[in-house]
C-alpha cells in the first residue's frame, strides 16, 4: 500500500513539476514579446528581462500550477490504463480506492498549503511585481486611487477624495464627515492630508462643529483610524490587498458604495477560493474515463485542455458577470466548479459508452 502511494504522489509530482517549467517559461516569454517595444526603447540588459518576466509569473502563478497538476493526474491514470497496471493492481486485490486516495490527499494537501502560500509570499511577489512594472516600463496607473468614498461603522467617520497618491503618501482634497446617531456631527476639509507613521495629518483646512468654524494649518483626528492601504487603486484588488486589509475595506465600503462592495467581494471569494482550483480539477481528473490506451499522451493533453477551456472560460465569464452586479458572488464562484465537474461527468459517461 505505501509504495503504491509513494508511486502514485512522486509520478504526479514530477510530471507536475516540468510542466509548471514549461508552462512558465512560455507565460515568461509572452510577456516579454508584450513588452518588447519597451524593452528595447529603454535598452534593459538580459537580468533586468528575466527579473522583471519572472516577476510577472506572480499573477498567473496559482492557474499554471493547477494546469500543470490537471496535466500530470490525467497523465498518471492514462499511463497506469495504457500500460494496464490499473488492471493488474485490481487483480492482486487492491482497490480503486488505493489510486484515488493517494491523489486526493496530494490536492488537499496541496489547496491548503497553496492558500497559506497565497496570503503570504504569493502577496508580496504581487506587490513586487508592481513596483517593477512602474519602475521599468511606467505603468503608474495603479499608485494612485481615484474617487475614493469609505465609511467607518465603529467611529462613524465618512471619507471623500477625489485622489490618493501612493508616492508621495497624500490624500487630496480630503471631505471627512464624523456621524452620530444618524447626524451629521462634525465636518474637516483640507487641501490634503499626510499619512505618517499610522496617522493621517490634515494640512490647510477648516473644521465645522457645533456650528462654528475653526481655520487649521495641520490637525489630527485622533480616531480616523483609515489604514493607507485602503486609499490604493492598485490595491483596492483583493489579491494585493492584505487578508485583514480585505475584510476592513469591506465593511467600510459596504455602507457608501454598494456597487464597488459586490465587485470586492467577488474579487475576495475569489482569491479565498482560487487555491482550491488545484482541488477542484484533480477532482475532475480522477473522475473522467480512462479507455483509451493509444497515444496516452495526446488523450493527456487534451482531456487537460478540454477541462482547463471550461473552468478558466466559465470563470472568465462569471467573473464579468459578478462585476457587472448580474449574479451575486457565491454563485459566479461555485458555477463553473459545478459546470466543469458536470460537462466532465458527461465526457467520461460518454467515454465509457463507446
């Protein structure tokens, strides 16, 4: 038993493991083509390339490792049928059970140390990867927010600006409303403010409260307590956001922009599920049908590929249709999950039939 596990797991693991590299050297060389005019306008020597392509990895990281793991299950169980050692391994007794158990716990295994993975090195490569892109190719667009609207249900404060820039850490022409019981207890507006060290510094504006009037150089509101990452257009993306940063920013938005909420909460059920995409196409791989014995590889590549077309695309669709507030987010999570599982129950069923 334990060295059928040990056969099954490394023989998934190694196939997996040259196919994430050759996976990633193509998405390594897109997206050098796709930048090729910059690349060569600027003259980049070939380490500055290859550090700023293997960065570039850090978005497409979790679906190649997933396509890769899809490929390797579908090509382990089509060389065990090809080959007939499935055949011979019932025949000594063993039990479908003793292929597929070693194979689930791998997925799990692996989802659960891929969302650990996500929330912590996966996040900074991101991250990293940003500041490579603005530093070499001055793609800004995502250091700055735009039209930023917050709220806070504990210290009651409303928060308005029409920009925020990440370099120069300002807050422009900040409208910040203190509420009450449903009132509008105070009102501060000033020509920016200044985040340092945790705490936002209000510079040249006036405080209204109680009725009166008070004229500010520089002032602090001891319990605006907005956390900077809140403010960052780049970063108002749940998978550059921080876990705890996400969960804030939802319940601060939910109150002010019900649109921009039901987007940010795709975007975050998202990021929490996209691990288990290794999960859920393993799954897929195990279940589909396993007849044909002629060119294993060919029927690998594209059972693989039909599978990936239909998950990826039906995630791809769902995913405009949850942004665009037609369907709510669990759904656009758990329907091409539900599809693909489906359309591959179909194929297999079919396959058994002919």
């Amino acid at each position: 038993m334990r060295i059928i596990w040990r056969y099954s797991i490394f023989s998934i693991l190694k196939v997996a493991a040259i196919t994430l590299l050759i996976f990633s050297l193509l998405v390594m060389a897109v997206e050098t083509f796709m930048r090729m005019d910059s690349i060569i306008n600027a003259g980049y020597s070939f380490l500055t390339l290859f550090y700023s392509s293997f960065f570039s990895l850090s978005d497409y990281f979790i679906m190649l490792l997933s396509l890769a793991l899809l490929f390797s299950t579908t090509y382990f169980y089509s060389t065990l049928s090809a080959n007939n050692e499935r055949l011979a391994l019932y025949s000594s007794g063993y039990s479908k059970k003793c292929l597929t158990l070693p194979v689930i716990m791998l997925a799990i295994l692996i989802s659960i140390f891929l969302s650990f993975l996500n929330e912590t090195v996966i996040l900074n490569w991101k991250s990293e990867a940003r500041k490579i892109n603005e530093s070499l190719f001055g793609l800004e667009g995502t250091s700055s927010a735009n039209t930023i609207t917050l709220f806070d249900e504990k210290t009651g404060y409303i928060v308005y600006s029409p920009r925020y820039s990440e370099s120069t850490k300002h807050l422009y022409s900040p409208i910040i409303i203190k509420t009450e019981e449903n009132r509008i207890s105070e009102r501060v507006e000033a020509d920016y403010a200044l985040y340092e060290n945790g705490t936002w510094i209000f510079i040249d504006g006036s405080r209204v409260r109680n009725e009166e009037i008070f004229e500010f150089e520089e002032t602090i509101l001891p319990d605006f307590s907005f956390s900077e990452d809140l403010f960052l257009e780049g970063r108002i993306d749940a998978s550059l956001m921080s876990f705890s940063s996400s969960i804030d920013y939802l319940k601060r938005v939910k109150a002010v922009n019900e649109s921009q909420y039901n987007r940010f909460l795709y975007e975050f059920l998202h990021r929490i599920a996209e691990p288990f995409t290794v999960f859920i196409l393993m799954m897929i791989a195990i279940l589909m049908n396993y007849s044909y014995k002629k060119n294993v590889l060919l029927f690998s590549l594209f059972e693989s590929i039909v599978i990936a077309l239909v998950y990826f695309v039906s995630d791809m669709v769902f995913s405009i249709l949850a942004s665009e507030e037609i369907v709510n987010a669990a759904l656009a999570i758990t329907f091409p999950s539900l599809a693909t599982i489906i359309i591959a129950l179909v194929i297999s069923e079919a396959g058994r039939k002919l």
